[in-house]
C-alpha cells in the first residue's frame, strides 16, 4: 500500500492482461483491467484498517469468460434486449451474442475489449488521483448496432471513495440508442456471504418482470412501494431485480446502503438519476458471496419501450455523462 503521500499510477498485470494501479496517498487503492475497463479491486478504509469492497475476477481466464460481467462498464446497453432484438427509428436490429458465456444478447459488447488511457492525473493537491479510458463503437463493430459513439470512463479515486463519470457523444450521422451503467459486486469485511448483510433501496418502484426478466409493457412495469425497500439481512432473499422512481438525499445523490447491520458500517452505492438494479448472485459459481449493485441510466430493455425512448436516444452530435460511484460509510452503532 501507498503510505508516501503521493498519488500514483503503475502499470500491472492480470495474467496477461495490462491492468492500472491507481494508488491514493492516503493508502486507498484501486486496480483496472484495461480489458473493459473492469474494476478488479478497491481497498478502502474499514474501521482502523484496511480492506476490500469489490468481488472482482478470479483470474485472467475468469475475464475474458465474462462470467457475471464483474464490474462490467455496460455499454452501449445495459442489461437484455427481449428476444434479442430492438427496433429504433423504424427498423429491427439482430442484436448477436457477445460471449459464449452468456445464454442471451446481454451488456453490449464494451466490456469485452481493450479501452484506451487518454489521461491521467496524479497532482499531489487534487484531493482525487484519476484515469481515463476511451472506447470507439463503429458501425460492423458488433451484428445489430450500426452507430458511431466515442465514449470515456474517468475513475476517480479518494481515500473513501471510487467514482466513475461514463462520458459518451454520437459522432454517426444519425441518432443512436445507449443505455449504460456499471456492474459491480461489494461485499463487507468478515462476511462471506451476503446473508449476513443489510440492504437499503431508495425507490418509490419495483420493476416488474415477465418470466425472461424484461419489464412489462407499460404502466404494468412499475410496481409502487411507500418507502425504501429495507432488508436487515439478505438471507433468504433472492434478487434479479431492478427499481425505480429513485429518491435522493438533501444533496441530489441517490445512494443504496449494504452494510453490516450490527455497527451500520458499509458501502453506499451513489447516482443521481436512472434504475438500480440488484443482482443477489444466486445464478453464479460464486454463490451469494457478494451483490451485485448495478447503477443503470434506465430499465431493461429500453431500447423497445416507449416510455424510455428519450432515454435512449442520442442526437448526432450530442455528448451525454453518467455519473456513480461508491464510497465508504460508518455507521452510527459502531
């Protein structure tokens, strides 16, 4: 760990794979594959020591499988497309299948290819040390998208926190759908499994899902609820789900807390618009050992739903920014 009171970035590895080692000068740490840009650690403060909050790959054949798309940056869409397919200023697109790994259309295909650095900064009086990464989407790049996108993810790390801003502007000649978000699994310190964890969602709505996990049509996808969905414990409760209708605190930021439900003590996952969706990985080899907390700019399959089309679409020309993150909370039982 960096204790020299510098920010720093090194070059490393995942196997084969380059990866960035972004160290704070407080000792906060974070590696990213250039692979997707793909979060493979952060550590962080927790109580009087140090420790790490995202369950990344294993190893470098874990990756390039894309098994649970760990910390994927979900781009240019989040999430399945239902049977595959969208339709988009009235024409069909066959969406192909990305990674042999996944059973259906899912996450677009950013996730499985190299992103460029394009800057980085590591000035000792920024109170953040930040990368970041650029990607291309050309039409004939992936079967059923034919758009020209120039997109950046900047990571920005602080002693308590690990934030991303997805930049991304339609450089085609006619307008584009995108739908991004963020894949992460948290887990806490001394737990190894999520059973032992508490959940808080700050929606006024669950997303309501056919039996392929894509909304319902229409009005029928938002399921009202009167307050914040809240689990003391995840044991026992399974999720795929998604919610919306997201309720921000005094300052604007949206934030769903997992935390240790004896001290309070945890992470709070922040955005200011869009769905969240959590995943309780019940599906995976890795079973219940951490959530998913998924930041999304919309639902599921928005690139087919009308009430979503103007958070679709992109105008040529038009640059579009999503902000998430995660940082550190201390509970108030400690």
């Amino acid at each position: 760990m960096n204790t020299t009171g510098h920010h720093t970035i090194t070059d490393g590895s995942f196997g084969s794979l380059p990866t960035k080692l972004l160290q704070h000068a407080s000792g906060a740490q974070a590696e990213i594959a250039v692979r997707g840009a793909t979060v493979l650690s952060w550590t962080a403060p927790w109580r009087d020591g140090w420790a790490g909050y995202i369950d990344g790959y294993r190893d470098e054949a874990d990756l390039l499988a894309q098994h649970g798309g760990r910390s994927a940056i979900l781009f240019p869409f989040a999430n399945r497309l239902k049977d595959d397919r969208y339709t988009f200023d009235g024409t069909t697109h066959e969406v192909g299948l990305q990674f042999p790994v996944d059973k259906e259309v899912i996450h677009g295909h950013a996730r499985g290819h190299d992103w460029t650095v394009v800057a980085q900064d590591t000035d000792p009086a920024s109170g953040a040390v930040s990368i970041t990464f650029g990607f291309e989407v050309r039409p004939g790049d992936v079967d059923g998208y034919p758009f020209a996108l120039d997109a950046t993810v900047r990571f920005d790390l602080t002693e308590t926190s690990l934030d991303l801003t997805l930049t991304y502007r339609n450089v085609g000649e006619t307008d584009a759908p995108v739908a991004a978000g963020w894949h992460p699994y948290f887990t806490l310190p001394g737990h190894d499994t999520i059973d032992t964890l508490g959940l808080r969602v700050p929606a006024r709505a669950q997303v309501v899902n056919d039996a392929g996990l894509i909304p319902l049509p229409g009005d029928a996808a938002y399921a009202p609820l009167d307050a914040d969905l809240v689990h003391e414990t995840l044991e026992g409760v399974q999720y795929d789900h998604a919610w919306d209708r997201l309720v921000p605190d005094a300052d604007g930021v949206v934030r769903t807390l997992l935390t240790d439900p004896a001290t309070g003590d945890g992470v709070a996952v922040w955005q200011k618009t869009g769905t969240l969706l959590v995943f309780t990985s019940d599906a995976l080899d890795r079973k219940r050992e951490s959530v998913a907390i998924e930041s999304l700019e919309t639902t599921t399959d928005a690139f087919n739903r009308p009430d979503r089309a103007d958070d679709v679409r992109v105008a040529v020309g038009q640059e579009k920014t999503f902000a998430i993150g995660a940082h550190v909370v201390r509970g108030d039982r400690a």
